[in-house]
C-alpha cells in the first residue's frame, strides 16, 4: 500500500508541474526592458473603456493606453512639398492610469517629420485603440468607431524647462529604450498643443471635444446614468 | 487494490482535464468574424521580416501585414483649413501573403478624410510594424527603426470598374465587417496611388523605394547574401 502511495504522489506531482513546465517552454518574450516599465503589453492589464458617451473621458483613456501614434504634418521635402505627410511617433502623457492628457514625444532634428515642424508646426496626431488588443478581443474593425480612435490637432512645439521634468518621466517610463538613443541625433522633448479634439467612438459621425473639457475629464466625472 | 486504482484513475483524469477547463476559461475571445477571414490576429502567423537591406521587400511586407494605417490629408474643416490632419483607415493589398502592394480603401463621403480628399486629393499613409505583436516580441520601441514602419505618398483615388473587384476581394477578405456597413454611408472603394515611398527599418535614415522597385519586389529577389 505504501508503494502504490508514493507512485500516486509522483504521478500528482508530475501533472501539477507538466502544465507549468510547458507553459514556460511556450511562453513569449515579454520585451520592452522587463518588468515595471509602465507599458500595458499584456492585454489582460488593459482598464474598461470609459461610456462612450462620455467623449471627454474616453479621448484621454485613448492618449494614456496608447504609446505612440501617427503625426501629420506639411512637407517640406523635395518632391513633395506643400504636400500632407505622415510618420509615426512614439509618446506619452504618462505612466498608465496617471496621464496628464498632454501627448509628449521625443524628437530628433534627423526626424523627416521633425524637418517640417520646424517651418511649420502645425500638426495633427491620431491614436487608435487598434493599437492595444481592444479592437482584436471585441472584433471589431479598425474603421469601426467601435474600435475608438482620437485627433488632436494643433502645433507641436518643444517643451519648457519648467515642463522638462514631467516631460522626461512620461516618456521614459513607457519607452525606456529612449534612455539609450544616441545624444548624437540631439533628441529633445516635445509636446502637442492641442486646440481642436475630435473623438470617433461611436456611431454618428466625430464628437467635438473642447481642449478645457479634455483636460478637466476625470473619472470622477461620468457621463448621464453612471 | 481496485478501489486504489480507481481512485488514482479519477486523480489522474482530474488533473488531465483541469489545464484544458481552465484554458477554456480564460481564454480571450478570438474576434474578427471567425476563422479563415484571412487576417493576421495571432502573432504566431506572422511571418519572418524580409532582410532589412531589401527595402522594397519590407516595404511590401509592412503593407500586406497590416490591416489599417495613418492617412495625412490636408484639411478643409471649419477652423482648421490648410492645416495637417490625420486619421485612421482600415486598408488592405488583399490576402496574407498574397498582396499586390495596393492599399485599397473603403470610404464614405461622410469621411472628414474624404471631405479633404475631395478638394485635394494628395494623401500619406504610414503603416507601422506596431500594428502587430512584432515589436512588442523583439522589444522595439515603435519609434526604433527596428520597428519597421514605412510611408507612402501620393494620390486617393477612386478605383476604377476594372479594378473593383480586386480592391473588393482585398478588402472583404481582412476586413468582413465592412461586407454589413450601411449602404446610406455610400461607400466606394478607393487606392493610394503611390509616387514616393520611405522605409524606415535600420539606423541611417529613411531609405527611398521607386514605385517600381516596390511593385517588382517579390521574395525571390532577395537582398546580397541571401
């Protein structure tokens, strides 16, 4: 009996332990510098949409999940100059769940959007939840406004000193990597000055969002009914 | 001894099953329409990036991996005129592993992009890597070059009856939803007709693609080396 007891205790051991050993095996790298780093990777972390009526609040929840986002600006490259252009950029407004609102990026002067902004710094940034596993885990299209996409337009311009700092901890904590780019490509921190929101998270067309309400949307602060 | 056997039987069978259930349980709905509609969700599909010297080969690669990207088009909006602006539009250049390099469109009227397109019909779009698991994977940031991204200007235009149905097929296949979109939207399919092409995929800067280049480039014409 004392034999049959301990080959039934190996046998429990070996299946406790058999799904772990192989999840482990098969278990991707987690990139973007480990752990800590203030990045939502795993779509599990990912917090409830804000009530889409409540566009406020969801234009911010937009800025805060997303991590880098595409910038339009005018061309002033042979060829096409004059012309609309179009680069991707990271940014951030904050660690996750403490965003400011303010899209900070940091830029080179090598940068081809960097090149137009500097004679004319009008732009317009869009972020999408198809960047996150939002749309993929709901099933919903990249053009759907159920899949919530924001623009922000206004001017992109470098950030003050007395910003630096807040500027620097969004950044870093969300793409550490940065801390490693070269000092050769004279990189500094930039932020959108935003003046026009327009905020498509549902069926109707774009809501306007006016930069006052954008910045006072708290959570505390719900849309009717919540 | 039978009643051990049977006990252990049951133990065994419980701790077989229980990974399974729990899997079950936890695992996120795959969206999208189901299966087949011939999209990339699970990043273990996705297959290896060409080698980055060939950028051509990238270049075509990004387009057909990704399902939506960025279009700059200069706005003819109230209160911001003349200015950048930026939105998100679902794209496809037909099946995975299969595309033409075309981005295809689908677009309403009702668009503010199309309203734009409509007086000026130059447009950029920008497709980024970070669309997909890629860079999240190998721990790019999505400003690094290593997270390939690439930007392609030209012109949007309406596709023309010989070529509806390619751009039909294209779309539909990745993008299913669209098949039940409100014909009150007066949808149409249109293409980028692209005249310039940087890929941003190594240090050193934007390399720039011929059109030509871009559409000849097929997996057989690889990079020295390869």
């Amino acid at each position: 009996m004392a034999g049959c007891a301990c080959g039934f205790v190996r046998a429990v051991l070996a299946f406790l332990l058999a799904p772990a050993l192989v999840t482990l095996l098969v278990a991707p790298a987690r990139g973007r510098g480990g752990r800590g780093h203030g990045d939502w990777d795993a779509a599990e972390l990912l917090p409830p949409l804000p009530p889409r009526e409540n566009a406020a609040l969801v234009a911010r929840f937009v800025t805060n999940v997303c991590d880098w986002g595409a910038l339009a600006t005018i061309s002033t490259q042979e060829g096409v100059r004059g012309r609309p252009f179009a680069d991707v950029l990271s940014l951030s407004d904050g660690p996750p769940g403490k965003g400011s609102g303010v899209p900070y990026f940091y830029l080179s002067p090598l940068q081809q959007s960097v090149g137009n902004l500097q004679e004319n710094p009008y732009a317009t940034l869009t972020m999408s939840l198809a960047e996150t596993n939002f749309c993929r885990k709901y099933g919903f299209d990249p053009q759907s406004p159920l899949c919530a996409h924001i623009i922000l337009s206004g001017t992109v311009i470098k950030v003050s000193e007395t910003e630096m700092d807040v500027a620097k901890n969004s950044l870093f904590i969300r793409h550490p990597e940065m801390k490693t780019w070269p000092s050769s490509h004279n990189w500094f921190f930039a932020k959108l000055n935003i003046t026009n929101i327009w905020v498509l998270d549902y069926f109707g067309g774009p809501k306007i969002v006016t930069p006052a309400d954008y910045y006072n949307a708290t959570s505390q602060r719900r849309g009717p009914g919540q």
